[in-house]
C-alpha cells in the first residue's frame, strides 16, 4: 500500500490557484486498490469534519462515499451563504442520486439569491443537477439577465433554445489571435 499522506496531497492540493486551476484527481481516485481507497476515504471525512474545502466534499462524492453523508450534511448546515447552501446540497443530492429534501434547501435558497457579481451565475451549474422542474422555470428568469455571465450559464444549462449546442468553446481566441 502506498503512503496515504502523500496520496492524500496529491489528491487533495494545497487550496490556491496555482495549484487548483484545471486540476482534477479523478485519476488518482481510479487508481487506488481497494485498501488505499478505504483509508484515503476514512481520511478525506476525517479532514472534512476540521477543514472547510469544498474539493473535499467533491472528492467524496466521486468515490460515491456513503460514509461522507453525516459529515457533508454537517457542512451544509454551517454555511449561511445561499450560493455555499446550494453547492452542498448539489453534493448530497449527487451522492444520493436524488434527494427531495436537498431539492427543497437548493430551492429555497435559490429563492434568496441575489446576484451582485456576473461571475456568480457558475451556480446555475449545481441547481441544473437537480432536475427539478420548479427550479428549472426559476433559472428560465434569468435567461436575460442584466449581467451576461448569469445570463449565459442560465442558457447553457438550460440549453436555451439551443444555445448551449451553438456554443463552442474551442473557437475562442487569445486576444493576441484576433488579427490572425
């Protein structure tokens, strides 16, 4: 078995930029054995319960680790942010594959929202896994948006009249790229 603390590192990188941006350790996950997983699993819920990292929590949804539902509940139930209410009851319900009280916090909480930062339209992304129909028509609201980011991450994940199969992320070019 290999070492759990260095696994644990890799898998779980220090929370700045540098090290997060575009990382994903889904790999690493599908490489472990059996016993390395149990351990790395007892150890993610155990750093969890101390260490608010929302990695985490993502990590112990894809290893679909039951184990991790007290403690994820736990973690909800602390935030007083909508937006973190949300992200988190987006986790249990994955792990759960569906779960009707953590539709009605995302729901809810939804309702609350106030978007003061373009950026914060990414959140679309987690109500969008409920597959709710009530709140699919509340993100239907802000297919107009006045800010464009809200306004396009409500169309893409709704795939508003076809936007998200016209749009295609490869065709961006780097400002440096536009005279070419």
């Amino acid at each position: 078995m290999r070492n759990i603390e260095k696994l644990i590192k890799e898998i779980i990188p220090p929370p700045t930029r540098e090290e997060r941006e575009g990382f994903t350790n889904d790999k690493i996950i599908a490489g472990l054995n059996k016993e390395e997983f149990l351990a790395i699993e007892k150890r993610l819920i155990q750093e969890l319960e101390e260490n608010d990292d929302l990695l985490i929590g993502q990590t112990l949804v894809e290893m679909k680790s039951e184990n991790a539902l007290p403690v994820l509940s736990r973690r909800l139930m602390k935030k007083d942010s909508h937006f973190e209410k949300i992200t988190w009851a987006a986790l249990i319900n994955d792990l759960k594959k569906g779960d009707s009280e953590m539709e009605k916090i995302a729901f809810e909480e939804f309702e609350k929202l106030e978007f003061i930062y373009a950026v914060q339209g990414c959140i679309f992304m987690d109500l969008i896994k409920f597959d709710s129909p009530r709140i699919n028509k509340r993100i239907e609201k802000f297919v107009d948006h006045k800010y464009d980011l809200v306004a396009i991450h409500a169309k893409k994940v709704l795939n508003y009249n076809g936007y998200a199969d016209s749009y295609d992320d490869s065709e961006h070019k780097k400002w440096w790229e536009i005279w070419k």
